[in-house]
C-alpha cells in the first residue's frame, strides 16, 4: 500500500501548474507577463532541482541537482514562437534519487523543440517522439535497477504505455519548460484571483480538480520587473475519489483494504508555491521558484525547482 502511495506522489511530481489567461497589459495595479521576444533570442538559466523527504522517523534526506537550460528563440511569427531547449553541465549531489523524477537528472544534451503563441504561452511539443524514446529508454533501465519491486516495474510499464501519447509527454515529461511559460498570458492583480482549475490525469480517468490563487507581489515599472505568484492547492474533497481510482487501475495486485487506500489518500496534503519574476519590457524570465509540499501520514516530501537567468 506505501509502495502505491509513494508511486503516486512521484508520478503526481510530475504534474505542473495549469491557470487562466488574459489579454490584459500593464497598469498601476495589474500586469500580464507577455512575451515580447525576437528572433534568434537567446538566455541561458541555472536550474537547481532539491528534493527533501522525511520518513517516520523523522530523519531527512536530500537530494540535488544542478544543471543549465540553454533557451533559444529559432522562429517568430506574428502567431508565436518555436523555442529550442537544451539540458546542458548536470551536477548532482547528496542522496541518489530512483523515483521517476529522477529521469530529469540524466537528460544532458537532450534538446526539446516547442512552440508557443504570440504572448509566451506554451502551445506544443515538435520533437515528442524523440523526447518519448528517450524516456522510455531511461524508464526501462530503472525497471532493470529494481527487479525486485514488482508494483514498481508494473507502475512503470504502465507509464510506458502512457509515453505514447504526445499530451501526455507535454504534461509529465518537460516540467521545466512547463514551469518557465506558466506565468504567461495570464493576468494578475494585488488584491489576487482565485480559480478553479483541473490538472490532467494522463491514465484516462477524470482531471483533478484544484485552486489557484493568481497574486501581484510587487510590480517595478521604472526598473522593469514584475513579482507574480500562483499558488495551488488540489482540492481533495473532489479528487479525492478519482485518486484512489488511479491507484486502484496502477496496481499490479487487487487493492486488500480499499477504506485503508481511501484513508491514505484523504489524509495526503499536496500544494504548490510558483514565484516568478520577469522583465515587463521583454517578458524575458529572470527568476522562477516551484516548491512542491506532499504530506502522507507520517512522510513528508518538498520538492523544488529554481530557474535564475545567468548574466
């Protein structure tokens, strides 16, 4: 059952922000952030990925990677964008990580291809195919690491099936790019702006159903900066059930005590904190801070990514 919980919680790892959009600009108390890019546009960014997991015991694990993000602007067009991304330099540290998020820490050299519309707002990936072999290449060799767990290996060929689909790889596979463009064309205000929103469940069954609370933290006209927010919450009284159903449909065995699944799953705690801080006359990001917080009973997982421009 703890096996089955903590696949969940590294697949759900895997789930980004999604938020409304608007068409609004600038003014003294609201912003949109609005790509104003230009063709052959380049930016390279720092990103630090940490996972911190305490256990019953209350002890502490960490895990950490470093590694760059090599944006480029390869096409513009009055209707968006195509992006080409490149994992380059990987450095990791601490404690070694066999979740599923660690695919992220052995992508060196891997380029995406995407496109956005014309205010940064992510659209599509070009390139999936490439992307999917790749992943399923790497999840592959994590089944070989662990012959041993079978609801691991069946979680993961369960995963390969779902690679296949070109939506599902946007949604589970490019957390960081997701991240970058999740502030754009979305309007935000001081007085902030609470949603309801519904992130994807890639194994066919209902979304899960969440909040989203859209702030303005500070806004700089005259040094051209711009601090938004979006926090997240799922909401578990809705997805409650629809998460024990994916559980139940990842299993490699029949579910023993599904009041006992139920319990774990009305007891799980998982919110989202998204910073982002990015240049009103570009749109350019120069900071973007994720963190993840997951509660089950006893264990607790924080996750969190940081995206800073290098000058």
């Amino acid at each position: 059952m703890k096996t089955l919980i903590k696949f969940f919680i590294a697949l759900f790892a895997l789930y980004t922000t999604t938020a409304a959009y608007a068409q609004n600009r600038t003014t003294d108390t609201s912003a949109t952030c609005i790509a104003f890019w230009k063709n052959k546009d380049t930016r390279v960014y720092q990103i630090k990925h940490t996972k911190e997991k305490y256990d019953e015991a209350k002890s502490k694990t960490v895990a950490e990677a470093t590694y760059e993000a090599h944006v480029n602007v390869i096409d513009s067009t009055a209707k968006g964008f195509t992006i080409e991304w490149v994992y380059k330099n990987y450095s990791t540290s601490g404690a070694p990580e066999q979740t599923l998020n660690s695919l992220h820490s052995i992508m060196e050299g891997l380029k995406i291809i995407y496109k956005t519309d014309n205010m940064g707002t992510f659209t599509e990936l070009t390139n999936w195919k490439e992307v999917s072999d790749f992943a399923i290449s790497a999840y592959q060799k994590a089944v070989a690491a662990q012959p041993q767990n079978k609801e691991f290996a069946a979680g993961l060929n369960q995963i390969k099936a779902i690679f296949q689909s070109k939506e599902n790889i946007e949604a589970l596979l490019i957390k960081e790019v997701q991240l970058f463009h999740s502030p754009f064309g979305v309007e935000y205000n001081k007085a902030g702006t609470t949603i309801e929103t519904a992130l994807p469940n890639v194994t066919g069954g209902a979304p899960f159903p969440a909040t989203i609370t859209l702030i303005l933290n500070e806004l700089n006209q005259k040094q051209d900066y711009c601090k938004v927010s979006l926090n997240q919450v799922i909401d578990k009284g809705k997805a409650g059930p629809i998460i024990t159903e994916m559980l139940k449909k990842l299993s490699a065995t029949p579910i023993k005590d599904e009041e006992e699944l139920k319990k774990q799953v009305m007891d799980m705690e998982i919110s989202d904190i998204n910073e982002f801080t990015f240049a009103i006359s570009s749109g350019w990001i120069q900071r973007v801070f994720y963190s993840r917080t997951t509660n089950v009973g006893t264990i607790k997982q924080t996750e969190s990514f940081e995206i800073t421009e290098k000058k």
